[in-house]
C-alpha cells in the first residue's frame, strides 16, 4: 500500500495554503480549514512538533536515560482534570490501563503493554490484534534504549543515520523487547536518531542545575540554537537546513502568528526579521562570543515573554500563535496512524494522546481545540486513505458528539469559533458534495456507506445551526439555521444530478432538431429512462434514506416529476402547432406522471396527511390543455417581434418623415402594420378564442405600445431651453454698457432703415422662417404619436366587433366591458400625455432657441423705441407657416397653443429678466403694450380658428398684468412692493429701521408677487428707483 507515500504528498502541500484563499488537499477535494504557514514545510512542521512532543514530556517515563531528568509542566498535577468529559484526550489510568500500562516510576524503562484502548472503545475503532509484544526494538539500538545514544559525543558526529534505521534493523542475535511511547513517537514522526540525539543532548544542556524548570519557560528553537553547533552535523548544509528551519519557527511564532499582536514598529521584531534575513545567505554564527547570537537571544527572549497587560507571565509565548500552533498539534495527532497501514489506528492511542496533552501549555490548546482537531484529523484520514475505512468515519462523528457538547458553551473564545465554522464547513463540504450527488459516487455495491456519511453530515450541520457567525467580508453574517430537513434536500438535489446526467447525451439533439420524429423520439426515450430511474431509487436508496426520511422514496419521484417535466416544457416551447409526434409525446408523459404519482401515494400511506403536501408539489402536466398553452406561446412569440421592431426603432430611428403624403415616422407605420398581422393571424387559429386569451395578445400589445410611446417622447424638457435668469441689479444711466449702446444706435437705426426698405438678396421681403431641423423633427414625433392613436382605434374595433372572441373564463375579464369600451385605455392616456409634452418641447425649443436672436436676445435692448417686436412678429408667422404645412391636422392646435404659452413667457422674461441690456423708462409701457397686442393677435389669426380669441386673452393675463405695474409711478411700486412684501413674509409693518427681506424667485409672475414688482423696479431707470433698491438690498449696479 501507498500510504505512506500520500501522507507525505498531503503534508507537502498544507504550506502552501493561502488564509484567504480555497486550498483543497492533494489528491483530495477537502479544504483545509486552518491557515497557511509561510516558509515553513511540513518537514519542518512535523520535526518541529516532535520536538515540542518530546520537550513536553521529557518528565515521563521512556524518554530520558536511565534516570530521567525532572522538570514539570502546568498539566502534571491537573492531567486528568475533565477526563470524563472527552474521548480523545488520553485515558490512561482506566478500563484495564492502570498505573502499570502508563509510563510506571521515572526510575525504570515502561513499555506500552495495554490489551484495550478506551479511546478505541469510545470512538468505535477495532483493537490491532497483533501479538501482545507489538513492536519490538533491539536493545540498545533504538534511540533512548543505550547510554551510548545520550552520551554529549557519543555518536553525533559519525554521519547521517536513515530514518527508522533504529527500529527496522533487527539484530536476531540481541533481545528485543516492545517498543516505549517515546520510540513508537519518534518512529511514527519519522525522526532520525541522530536528531532524536541531538535533542536530547540540548535538553540535558538546557536543565543542568535547572531541574525544576517548566517546559513552558523553555524556548526550544533557541535554546536549540544555542547548544548545537556544526559539528554535531553530518556536514555544513546539512547545518544550514536545520538552523534555517530553527530561525524560520521563531519568526513564525513571533513575528508572523504571534499570540499576543505585534506593532509593526516593534524595536525586537525589526532585529529578529534582520537576522532571519541574515541567515538565508550563510549560517549565522551562534557562539557564545557572538553578538549576533547575544542579540538573538535577547531579542527572542523579550518577544517570547511579553503578555497581554503588560504585567510579568510565567509561560512564553513562541509556538501558541494561530495557525502555527494547530499546524503543529495536527501534525502530532496524525502520528496516531500506523505508518505501515494509514486505515488502522495504533492501539497505544490512549498514551499518545495522554502525552500529546501535555503540549497543550506550549502550543496554546484548550480541550475544545483538540477536541475539533481530533475531530478533523480522523476524518481527513478517512477521506486520504480513499475512504476504505470506515470506522475511521464513524470516529469522527462520535467526536462531533463532544464538539457539540462544547459548541454549546457560552464561554467560547473567538479563536475557537473561528476554527469550529471552518473545520465544519470543510467536513460539511466535503460530506454534504457526496450525498447531493449519491447516485454518482454511491454505487449498488457502495450505497451501504450513505448510513455512514449521512450522519456526520446532520451533526455537522446542526452544530453550525447553532448560533455559529462567520465573518464574510464586511460585518458578521450568521449562517443558515440547518435545522430543516437535510435530507430532503441531498434527495431532490441528487435526483436532479442524476436525471442531468440521464439527459446530457441527448439535451443538445433535443435543443438542436427541429420539429418531427427525431426530437419526439428522444422525448419517448427519456421518459423511459425517467421511470428506470425512479424505480431504481425505490429499489437501492429509499431503503437506508427512510431511516432519516420517512418518504424519501415519494420525494424522490415528486422531483422526477418535475424534471421530466422541465424538458417536457422545452421540447413544446419550440412547437407552435399540434403534431402527430407531439400527442404521442404529451401520451406518454401522461403515463409517466401516473407511475410516479401512483409511487408518491404508495411512500405516503402512513403519513399523517396522506401525501398531500407531496402530492402539491407535483405541477400536473395538463395534457389537455395544451394547446392553449401552445397558444400562449405563439402569442409570446409574436410579441418578441413586435419587441424586436420596437428595438429597431430605438436604434435606427432618424424621425425624418417617411414621404410628404405620411409625415411620421417609419418605424411607427412598421409597428402598426405588424401588430395588424398579428391580430389577424391571431384569429384564424383554429379553436375557441376567449376573452382571456384577447386579453393576453392585448395586455403584451398595449405593454409595447406604452414603451414606443415613451420612446416617442423622448425628447427633453422645456427647462433645457430656458436661459438662465440674470442676477438682479439696479439701473445705472451713467452704466458703460448704456453709453457704449447710444453710440451704436445711429447705426442700427440706419441698418433698421436699410432692412425694412431695401430688398434682401436672399429672399426679398419676406424672412425665412427660422425653425431648426430639431424642432421640425419634434413636429414628426408629435405626427407619430397621432398616427399611433388612429391606427390603435382601428385595432381596437376590430377585437371588439369580432363574433369568434367568446366569453371570458377569468373574473379577471369577465366585466371587461362594462368597466370599459376600449382595450387601449392606458395606451390612449400615455399618447395624450406624451402629445402634449412633445407640443411643449417643440415650442420652447422654437421660441427660446429657433427664434431666440429675433425674441429674447434683442427685443427692447438698449431703448424700447428702436427694438420693437415686429422683426420677431414676421419670422414666428413664417415659422407658424411651416409647422402648419408639417403637423398633422390633429396635432396643430395643441402644438401652436404651446408656441403661444413659450411666447408669452419669452415675453415676460424679456420684461423681468432681460439682465444688463435692456432698461425701461415709465413711458415706455404703451409702447410694450402695443408690442403685446400684436402679438396676441398673430395667435388669433392664426390658423382657421386653432385657438379660440377667449383662449388668448385668459393667456395672456398674467403679461397685461406686468405690463400694467411698468405704468405705474415709482414711488407706487415702492409702496405696494412693500406692502405685498410684509404680507407674503407674514412681518407685518416695517417699522423706520427695519429693512424688507428679499422675496424668492419662484418663476411663477404676476402683478402681485413681490418678486415680479421688484423686477420692474431694477428694470425701471430712474433715480427713485435706484437708491431705492441701493438703500434696501444693495444691489449691485450694472457695469
């Protein structure tokens, strides 16, 4: 067997195993659920713990000499505190082991002798039955067996010695006799004798005069350092490895997984990163005159003996750091398996677990700790000796009986939590991967081992139910309570995997072939194999799951059901028609449904409701109906075109009219004419067409016809083409902007002159119109949304007139038409609103930026008198002759409505928000006045009536109310600006000292708003009304 061989592969690669990252086991898919160890391989993990085993228990019995030195360690006189309470812990002293099957008096050599093993007993796991010497060593080869091996030279320099060397040469010539504990260890760890020596020597070293010292006190790899030297070495590298490894434990110990946190900045640490760094080129000198060695030992000392609160601590803290302390205590409970057949467990497991306690001061290990560990290690040895035993597996889980037990316990330290979800997550991972998938790895020879897996798979879940967190990036996030039914899930997941692997071969010609025999025999096929199935799960798994699920066969089948009825769907969803193939199809599916209902009702007769929660679950095939299913689809289909025109539309529209005699968009007149076809196609299908199946092909139309709509009007917003409003400030006549317009005026009065006699080369006298393509293409979209409503009104009379629609079978729709007369009514809604945004748009785009340099830019610049309004008036009825040869008939009273709305405010914000170029003398009202009147009259002429005279004058009120205010005296806008000021702020009167607060600019102007008045007065050029404004808000004067 090639045991060996794979523990050594597993062991190899644990170093490379990233915290943060998914790291499986070699030859394995188990993670391993403790953290990664930088630098160090497991060579140097495993010589390491055995090192720490044998420091920890030099005081027992077999791993001294002939007298054993005496030190103690904080587990002597508590060893057996808690016994009770664990498995896995040691049991010496119990059951037949007595005083006289440990380690006896520390003056003679012990052997294991014990016939029976509690820890066996309690886990489950079979006696060796091998002869009652076991292993049997020659005296006086085995390490710790001679003096010779003690001796300070004896031995240590005569070159390299082979691991086991000591105990598998057997000298037929000399006695033998069984084995101690200390050399069954070193044998299990693979430790050479000439290491096992040298270690011995330099605890011998380290205790002289010191015989009371504690293991815990002892800083092993230092003390290593300091009493071995080369020449206790086979040759320089060899030297080099073994002090590389010695300096590599103490930077992980006490740089990189300290127990007590580190600053980064710490004076020691710095020192001791420099002497690792030091020693990966050539070994550092560790004599006794060495500083290096002097600073070394300083540094590692003061590292190892800091504590928590500052205050003194009688342990050092060098190998208690999390990872590297588990690292080290897996690696000594893996030497529990026999190096000869890694299945078997050595049957002086009791000892060696008694003795592994007493590492536990040294690494940091608590009895929750190793119970995990323990826990862990039996089942990684389950799962790498390719799961061919096991009552290794049974261990396991009569250890997670004890994880459960301290689980529980309200005391639980952080670290431990974290190792518990980790540990159990990969064990769980692992366990719960088979069993969602048991017809793969299971089978009919194999199935027996579900009732050992299953098992550790609920507890493990259990306990990770238990109020287990678990930090996944930001915060704690507690895991799913798996207190629910595990196996019901492993059940419905492991039949979906396996009807998976029943279909794969034929998925892909199920997907590919088109309509006819082909298709429809893999159909046929499947449905045989579905049974096949379900009878198999019947036959070889309900059996053992029923223990854990008392229907586990019923649920097995409710998942067939719907799986078979998964492809049933798909192989239909490519079919728009009722075949031959298909009804046999739809037939033999019926049949299929009845042989697995028919095993639901035969699992469930003992249940208390008889199946009928199973039985629910089973979505009925339905066979009968089809057709109207068929027929849904097709209507699915159909919509996807008209979703598919839809998206062209967004993507290739260019709203220019599709010819003069159909100003709209093409792609409207597409969308129209594709509904219409389906409509009419829609009732020539063969069968009884109802209400619902109208509503259905309806709702999905009017769906899209929403979003086209939306589409449509797309176009902005009004307050995109509005200016910005100009700071306030007060008339200034002395302003520079004022005198450089005077200059000017004499020539564009001459240029005025010159345009209103002279003929233009362009087009005579008449302007052209100044309407932008934008704008022109904005009265298309308005066009579109009218053509959209007429040909809606068509489509829907001829659903509603048609004598095949019959009545409906849903309440849904069975008052369809006494609620409404329209199938659009929503559709309908979105067009008037989208008509009426796109009027709005249209027009602020024509008034603020077509028209923008004949309006808003230089109406009443500089003096009233010389920018009058009728160079705008002749370009807007130029621009209303075009949109009217443009817009549909429909469409021409909303949109020139709107046009007269944005004039109206263009005008107004000519008046109060005209900023640093125009300023208005009381006189120059009559003037304006009349500018208005002209204007309102184009609007009223315009057009054959479009908007009614009434219409205007209520439109324009707001104007002729500003209008009238620029009348008024100063001094009367003074006052009622106070006045209307006082009353809006609720302040009352304003007293001789108090000062008027500044009125907001809502946007929304009249003649009472204080705003407005305001407005008129920084716009009024006299004296008054400058120092009025200066005295009560300090506005700027105009520059």
């Amino acid at each position: 067997m090639n045991h060996h061989h794979r523990r050594e592969s597993f062991s190899v690669t644990i170093s490379n195993m990233g915290g943060g990252s998914t790291v499986v086991c070699p030859n394995t898919d188990l993670l391993w659920p403790f953290g990664k160890l930088n630098g160090l391989e497991h060579d140097d993990i495993r010589e390491t713990a055995y090192e720490i085993f044998f420091t920890a228990c030099r005081s027992s019995p077999g791993f001294g000499g002939r007298t054993a030195l005496t030190f103690y360690s904080t587990h002597n006189n508590n060893d057996n505190h808690g016994e009770a309470g664990g498995v896995g812990g040691g049991g010496g002293g119990s059951n037949g082991v007595g005083s006289g099957s440990g380690f006896g008096f520390s003056g003679r050599k012990e052997v294991v002798t014990t016939p029976t093993s509690r820890v066996k007993r309690a886990l489950g796991l079979k006696m060796l039955k091998r002869s009652p010497s076991r292993r049997m060593s020659t005296i006086g080869v085995a390490g710790g067996a001679g003096t010779n091996s003690l001796s300070p030279g004896g031995g240590s320099g005569s070159g390299h010695i082979s691991p086991g060397a000591g105990f598998l040469t057997v000298q037929p010539t000399r006695p033998r006799r069984p084995l101690t504990s200390a050399e069954i260890m070193r044998q299990q760890m693979r430790v050479t004798e000439q290491s096992d020596s040298r270690l011995r020597k330099t605890l011998l070293r380290t205790l002289v005069g010191q015989t009371g010292r504690r293991s815990e006190t002892i800083i092993l790899p230092l003390e290593l350092l300091r009493h071995l030297k080369t020449s206790e070495f086979g040759d320089g590298p060899e030297y080099q490895l073994w002090q590389r490894r010695q300096l590599k434990v103490l930077e992980a110990g006490l740089l990189l997984h300290p127990s007590i946190p580190l600053d980064k900045t710490n004076n020691y640490a710095m020192r001791l990163r420099e002497i690792v760094r030091q020693s990966e080129n050539k070994p550092i000198d560790t004599s006794k005159t060495s500083d290096t060695m002097r600073t070394l030992c300083n540094v590692v000392v003061s590292l190892s003996w800091r504590s928590t609160n500052g205050n003194p601590s009688d342990v050092c803290h060098w190998a208690d750091g999390y990872p590297l302390n588990i690292h080290l205590y897996v690696a000594l409970l893996q030497s529990i398996f026999d190096v000869r057949d890694e299945t078997l467990v050595l049957d002086e497991i009791d000892e060696l677990l008694e003795l592994m306690k007493k590492t536990w001061s040294i690494l940091g290990i608590t009895r929750p700790v190793h119970n995990l560990c323990f826990t862990w290690v039996l089942f990684h040895q389950y799962v790498v000796t390719l799961q061919m035993e096991p009552d290794l597996l049974g261990a396991s889980h009569a250890m997670l009986a004890e994880v459960a037990n301290d689980a529980k316990k309200l005391d639980r330290e952080a670290l431990y939590v974290k190792l518990l979800t980790s540990v159990l997550a990969s064990m769980q991972g692992w366990t719960e991967k088979r069993l969602l998938s048991y017809h793969d790895y299971f089978q009919r020879g194999s199935v027996g081992l579900i009732e050992n897996l299953l098992p550790l798979a609920l507890s493990s879940s259990r306990i990770l139910g238990d109020d287990v967190t678990i930090s996944q990036g930001k915060g704690d996030v507690k895991l799913i309570d798996y207190s629910g039914d595990r196996v019901d899930y492993y059940i419905r997941a492991s039949i979906k995997t396996a009807f998976s692997k029943v279909i794969e071969n034929t998925k892909a010609k199920i997907l590919a072939t088109e309509e006819g025999e082909e298709a429809a025999a893999t159909l046929l096929h499947l449905a045989k194999e579905t049974e096949e199935l379900a009878l198999r799960e019947r036959e070889c798994f309900s059996p053992i799951l029923k223990r854990w699920h008392s229907v586990a066969a019923g649920v097995a089948s409710v998942s067939l059901h719907q799986c078979y009825g998964s492809i049933l769907m798909q192989y239909l969803a490519g079919r728009s028609f009722i075949s031959r193939d298909t009804v046999e199809v739809l037939q033999t599916a019926g049949k299929l449904e009845k042989v697995l209902v028919q095993m639901v009702a035969e699992d469930t007769e003992e249940c208390d409701d008889g199946g009928k929660g199973l039985v629910q679950e089973m979505v009925p095939y339905e066979v009968d109906s089809i057709i109207l299913r068929l027929l849904r689809q097709w209507v699915e289909e159909n919509l996807k075109r008209v979703q598919e025109c839809l998206f062209r539309a967004k993507e290739t529209e260019t709203w220019n009219p599709k010819s003069k005699s159909e100003p709209y968009a093409q792609s409207a007149g597409e969308l129209m004419k594709l509904a219409k076809e389906i409509i009419d196609e829609f009732f020539e299908i063969p069968i009884g067409i109802t209400e619902d199946l109208v509503h259905d092909l309806v709702e999905g139309l009017e769906q899209l016809f929403q979003e086209y709509t939306t589409f449509v009007a797309s176009c902005g917003s009004r307050q995109s083409y509005i200016p910005t409003l100009p700071p306030l400030t007060r008339c200034n006549r002395d302003s520079g902007f004022l005198k450089l317009w005077k200059r000017a005026t004499l020539c564009t009065a001459v240029r005025e002159d010159f345009s209103h006699t002279a003929p233009s080369l362009s087009d005579g006298h008449h302007p052209r119109p100044s309407t932008s393509r934008g704008t022109q293409r904005l009265y298309i979209r308005l066009n579109t949304l009218h053509f959209l409503s007429s040909h809606i009104h068509s489509l829907n009379k001829t659903l509603s007139l048609n004598p095949r629609v019959l009545p409906a079978t849903r309440k849904r729709y069975r008052h369809r038409n006494n609620n409404s007369s329209s199938y659009f009514d929503f559709t309908y809604a979105g067009i008037e609103s989208a008509c009426q945004h796109v009027s709005e748009v249209a027009a602020y785009r024509l008034i603020f930026l077509d028209s923008n340099s004949v309006f808003y830019e230089s109406l009443y610049v500089g003096e009233v008198a010389n920018t009058r309004i009728r160079p705008a008036l002749r370009i807007m009825k130029q621009n209303f002759t075009l949109m009217s040869a443009i817009l549909a008939d429909r469409a021409q009273a909303l949109a020139m409505r709107e046009v007269m709305k944005s004039s109206f405010e263009a005008f107004l914000m000519v008046l109060l928000a005209g900023g640093y170029p125009r300023v208005f003398y009381r006189s120059d009202h009559s003037l304006i006045e009349e500018d208005f009147e002209n204007l309102k009259r184009v609007f009223c002429t315009c057009g054959e009536g479009l908007i009614p005279e009434d219409i205007v004058d209520r439109d324009a009120e707001t104007v002729e109310g500003v209008i009238q205010l620029m009348s008024q005296p100063t001094e009367q806008l003074m006052e009622d600006f106070s006045i209307v000021t006082c009353e809006t702020s609720g302040m009352g009167m304003v007293g001789s000292r108090q000062k008027l607060p500044m009125p907001p600019t809502t946007g929304r102007w009249n003649r009472s708003d204080p705003n407005t008045i305001l407005r008129v007065l920084c716009h009024r050029n006299d004296r008054v009304a400058n120092q009025f404004l200066k005295k009560s808000f300090q506005l700027p004067k105009r520059r």
